[in-house]
C-alpha cells in the first residue's frame, strides 16, 4: 500500500515536472508547425536566411556578396582582438570550453546561481573582467567586431539553449511575453510581424519567420555596419514607435534567451550580410 | 448683372470644387506618408496609379464604395481597426493618436473615393 502511494505520487511529480519543462519545447513545435502551414515552400533548415529564404533572387545576390564579403577587414579586426593576448598573457580562449570552438550555440544559458540569464557577450565581459581588463560596451562596436569573429568559431554548431529549471522556464516566460506583447502607439508586437505577417511584405520588405532569426550574429547589414542581435531588436522597436530597451537590459536578455531557443537546431553562421 | 451672378456662382462653384480636390489629395499624402497614415505599408491601392511599392498584410483598398457604403464604419476601421477585430495588426490611427481627428476624415474622404 504504501509503496503503490510513493508510486503514484512519484508519477504525479513526474507528471507536474514534465508539464512544466515541456512548455518551451511544446511552443517551438507549435511555431514550426505553423510556419509550415502558412510559408509551405520553405524548408526548415533555409529559416536562418530568413526574408531571403522567400526570395530566389534576392539570395542569389546574398549568395554572391557572401562569396566575397565586403567586411572582411572588420572580421580581421575581431580576430586579432580575439588574438592579442591580455597583459597578463592569457587569452579570450582560456575562458571558454574547446578554446571557444563550437561554443556560441548554448548561449544565451541561465545561470541559476547568478539567477539570470547569460549571453554571449556576457562571458566575454566576465573573461575581460576575470583577467583585468576593461570590460565593453554592450552594443557598441568593439563588442560587434570581436563577436563577430569569436562565434564564427562555432560556424556550424547547431543552436542549442536549453531551458531547464524553475528560474529559467521563468526568464524564459518572460522573454516570450515581451515578445507577444503590443507597445508602442503603431500597437505592434514582435509577433505581429514576425509571426502573425511573416512572408508578407511590409512596403518592399518581407518579413522573416522568428525561427533562425538567432543564429547569425552579429551580422553587417549594408556590407559593413556591424549589428548586434540587440541592436536589431532597437531597430525594430524604432520602427514600432515604442522606446528601444538598452543593449543587457534584463528584458533584452529574457527576449534574446527566448528568440534564440526558438532557433534551436539550426545551424549557426556568423557574420553574415544583410541589406 | 444677371451675368455676373452667373459668372460669381461658377467661380464659388469651382473654388469648392477646387477644395474638395485638395482635401482628396491631402488625404491622399497622409495615406503615403511613411510618418503618418503610411496605409501603403500593409495596403496595396490598385486604383491610385501613384500608389507603390505597397506591401500585403492587409487586404487592397478597392471598391470602398461598395464595401463600406457606410461612410461611419470606414472612418471606424480606420480610428481603431482592433474594435472589429482584437488580433489585427493594423495600427489604431485615432485611438493611439497617430492621425488628428481632422486627419483621420481626410484619409477616410481618400479612400472611400478609391
């Protein structure tokens, strides 16, 4: 008797932590399965080339500016920010897993016992500050370059953020509630465009689905702007009249953990060019 | 005299009518204009050669004679297009302040001529 009630109520445990931590993976599959039904031309691992995906020709042209990018000077200059070692000798790669290959792709993870959620630049404040140096700014274009270069060592590594534990799933929530959340007086939310319009054309602009919009950052949007994940974020509140959140804000980080898990199994490339 | 009224009368009438077509054509720049109606973003207007480069989230503006014979339930759509429907994306012109009530019936003049 007592051990069927331990069973039973291990099974109810299980049950209740099951319906909690299947939330985030349940919300993507649902996504997928619409962006299957409403863009059904376009296949899943074409989603990181967003707008372009739904353009043969204006890929064709994104292919030929990739073959020989205009912004190779800036990623030489990311590379040797990577390089140069720190005064006391260390480099950026003695503070990441494989020397930094293949990394990015868990970031944004939550940290439970920071009891927040960590990005990318995040850990390369923390190596900076860890090894006496100054840290940059967030958004700024230091940040940008040296980014640019450092996740282009894990070129090819699928998105892989995970969201596990009460605190996460929160911050996670968090993230997805600003993301369907209208604001700003054009009253949009990220999914009105992105999810709601996604295909359509906003004047001569088409809109990309949410899905692998994370896993190509930063990019160079007209050949040589360096643009962070977050800065696109400020472009498109911009855009919506709403006032932009600044660059590692908390609500950024929740909506960057959110937007990026939803890239999930996609493969990361990085810089890319955008118009 | 009589010749005069009658000249006088013309030049009235044609003075309104005169304004009447710039009304239209005020109504017509807030539709375009990207800070203000900026309609051409979502709407295509097939009926106003002038009208490109227009996208497709919502449906063309065509036939509003006959589609909203209602002159009140266009001007409303317009005011607040989330009164019809809660989920649209069409931003809420009068409700949120993006038009002025006067720019808000020019619009509404554009396009039920459309």
């Amino acid at each position: 008797m007592k051990q069927k009630l331990i069973t039973i109520l291990a099974l109810l445990l299980l049950g209740a932590s099951f319906s909690v931590y299947a939330s985030p993976a349940k919300d993507r599959a649902a996504l997928i399965k619409y962006y299957k039904k409403i863009l059904p031309d376009i296949k899943f691992h074409d989603y990181i080339y967003g707008a372009l995906a739904m353009n043969p020709d204006a890929k064709a042209q994104y292919d030929d500016i990739m073959s020989f990018p205009p912004y190779g000077i800036d990623l030489d200059k990311g590379k040797s920010m990577w390089e140069t070692p720190f005064k006391n000798g260390k480099k950026f790669s003695s503070c990441f897993k494989h020397g930094g290959k293949n990394v990015a792709g868990n970031y944004p993870y939550f940290d439970n016992t920071a009891g927040h959620v960590v990005t990318f630049e995040n850990a390369i404040n923390a190596c900076l500050k860890k090894n006496g140096e100054a840290e940059l700014e967030y958004g700024g274009k230091q940040m940008g370059l040296l980014t640019a270069y450092a996740r282009s060592l894990s070129d090819g590594m699928k998105v892989n953020v995970k969201v596990k534990g009460k605190a996460a799933l929160a911050a996670y929530e968090k993230g997805k509630k600003y993301y369907y959340k209208r604001n700003g007086q054009l009253n949009f939310s990220c999914a009105s465009c992105h999810v709601q319009s996604a295909g359509k054309f906003i004047r001569s602009d088409q809109l990309s689905m949410m899905i692998g919009q994370a896993s190509h950052w930063p990019e160079f949007r007209g050949g040589t702007k360096i643009t962070t994940l977050q800065d696109r974020f400020k472009q498109c509140q911009k855009n919506m009249r709403a006032k932009p959140l600044k660059a590692n804000s908390e609500d950024y980080n929740n909506l960057e953990y959110f937007v990026t898990y939803m890239s999930n199994g996609l493969p990361m490339q990085t810089p890319v060019f955008r118009k | 005299m009589r010749i005069k009224t009658t000249i006088l009368f013309s030049l009235i009438a044609s003075l309104g009518l005169a304004s009447m077509a710039f009304a239209a054509e005020d109504g017509r720049s807030l539709a375009f204009d990207k800070k203000k109606g900026n309609c051409l973003a979502c709407h295509a207007i097939p009926g106003d050669p002038k009208a490109e480069a227009a996208g497709n989230i919502g449906p063309p503006l065509v036939n509003m004679k006959q589609r909203f014979p209602d002159r009140a339930k266009l001007r409303a759509q317009i005011w607040d297009a989330t009164v019809a429907n809660p989920n649209s994306v069409m931003p809420p012109f009068g409700r949120n302040k993006i038009l002025t009530e006067k720019e808000i019936d020019l619009v509404t003049d554009y396009v039920q001529g459309l």
